[in-house]
C-alpha cells in the first residue's frame, strides 16, 4: 500500500469514526419520546387530565374551501372516555345526529327524519378518529397496539421547533404528533387516510387557543387541513369534564320525535 493511499485510507478511517461517534451522540442525545408524552399531560392538567372520564363540548363546526366557510352547524358533543360518542349538529334549523359505541353506531338525519344503523365503514371511521387522537396517544390507550418512537424536531411558528413523536400501529397506520419544545403543548397531529377508491390523503388536525378548564388545559380550536389546505374548524365555546352521562343517551331511539329534542345534558 502507497503512502497516499495509506493516508487516504486512514483519513477514511477516521472519518467513519467520526460519523460513527457522531451517530451515537446523536441517538444518546435523542430527546425520551416517553418524557415527551409526560410533559405534555403535566402541562395539560397531570393528574386532573388522566383523570377525566366524560367530556361535553359546546360551540361551532365549520367547513372551509378556499379560505372562505362555505357552512356552519352548533353542536353539542358528549364523550365517555374511551369509545363511546355523541354529536348533535344543529344547522338552518335542522338537526343530525352520529352516535357511536365501541363497534356499533347509529345516526340521524334530520332532513329525511330517518334513523339508521352505522355501516360497517362508518364504524371504521370512528375507530381511525380514535386511534389518531391526542387522548389516545396521552392517555396511553394504544399501548397493546402500537409501539412509540422519536421522529425528531421540525420548524414551528417564529423560529421555534417541535418535537415529533411517532405511533406506529401494527397494521401499518403511521401517527405522528408534534409537540412545542418550550411549552410542551400539543401542536399538530398528522397522518395519511385512504379514500373509498383507495386515493390517499395528507390529513392534519392542528391544537390552538388553550383554554384553563378547571385545571385542565384544554384547545378550544382544532383546525383539520387536507392535503395542505384548510378543511374544517371545530371552535369550543365550553368543555365541561366529569359530568354524569346516562347510558340512555348513546341507546338508538325508537323514534325520531325523541331526537327532534335539543339533548339535555
């Protein structure tokens, strides 16, 4: 071996040396995707958050196009923690209901004044909904389905960074959620849905303008963007936690007169 490839040798040598000390610090110094989760429930409430088994909001949901909303509807949305919901939409004077409960579903159409059971892709959605929500992935509800990991940092808003955490499921579906590096408040959640003639779609929901409820930080605006546009707006004007919720609520009625009534909650 010549003296210039001798050198060349040893300066490749030490090179990989290099990119492999680098490498390694690099992984040591990778941010603990649990410590990530932790912080966030801390900063959301800790204990108080973890704690809470049913939800009520109040306020408006919006569709977009183009910048502009194209429509809105009031709701009321109940939650029991962790499968079971019920959203009523009010909107030019008609009402519409989803209802959801673990595998099964009804809904309601005002218009056609009709019930009927959920089919088996809409059951699906509300799963997919589930499994790519910020409770889910705080709440730990994922744990026996998916394993979590470290994505790295991505640019926020005025030179701040994000963290970025991946959830991984075992059939394949991809959550990745991102987290303020300062505050460590959720940011965004993002992750790829398939459309019924199997188009995929870049979906994006994005967590703003926290509000204290009872020591629980809680968005009062989840913005949801579509292949890199703004498609939808859920805007809270309450949250309540806790609150009793009769297993009536979420039963199929017999009839529609019961559901022409605003839901008392």
């Amino acid at each position: 071996m010549s003296f210039r490839s001798l050198r060349n040798y040893a300066f490749f040598a030490a090179a990989l040396i290099a990119i492999s000390a680098s490498a390694a610090l690099s992984q040591d110094a990778s941010p603990d995707p649990e410590a990530i989760l932790q912080k966030a429930v801390q900063n959301l409430g800790g204990d108080k958050y973890l704690k809470i088994t049913s939800q009520i909001g109040r306020g408006k949901y919006s569709i977009i196009k183009d910048g502009g909303v194209v429509s809105f509807q009031s709701f009321i949305d109940v939650i029991v923690f962790p499968d079971k919901e019920r959203t009523d939409f009010k909107g030019g004077g008609v009402k519409s209901v989803q209802t959801n409960v673990g595998s099964t579903g009804w809904t309601f159409d005002g218009d056609a004044e009709v019930i009927k059971l959920q089919g088996e892709k809409q059951v699906e959605n509300f799963k997919f909904g589930i499994r790519t929500s910020l409770d889910n992935l705080l709440r730990g509800h994922w744990r026996k389905e998916a394993k979590l990991s470290y994505a790295g940092k991505r640019p926020s808003t005025l030179g701040k960074r994000n963290d970025v955490v991946k959830l991984t499921y075992n059939d394949g579906l991809i959550v990745e959620f991102e987290f303020a590096a300062d505050t460590g408040l959720p940011m965004k959640a993002i992750y790829t849905r398939s459309g019924p003639e199997g188009e995929d779609s870049n979906e994006e929901d994005r967590y703003a303008q926290f509000v204290d409820v009872d020591g629980v930080n809680a968005p009062f605006i989840i913005d949801h963007f579509t292949n890199g546009k703004h498609a939808s707006r859920i805007n809270y004007e309450s949250i309540e936690h806790n609150r009793q919720i009769p297993d009536s609520i979420f039963a199929k009625p017999s009839n529609v007169k019961e559901l022409k009534k605003d839901l008392k909650m």
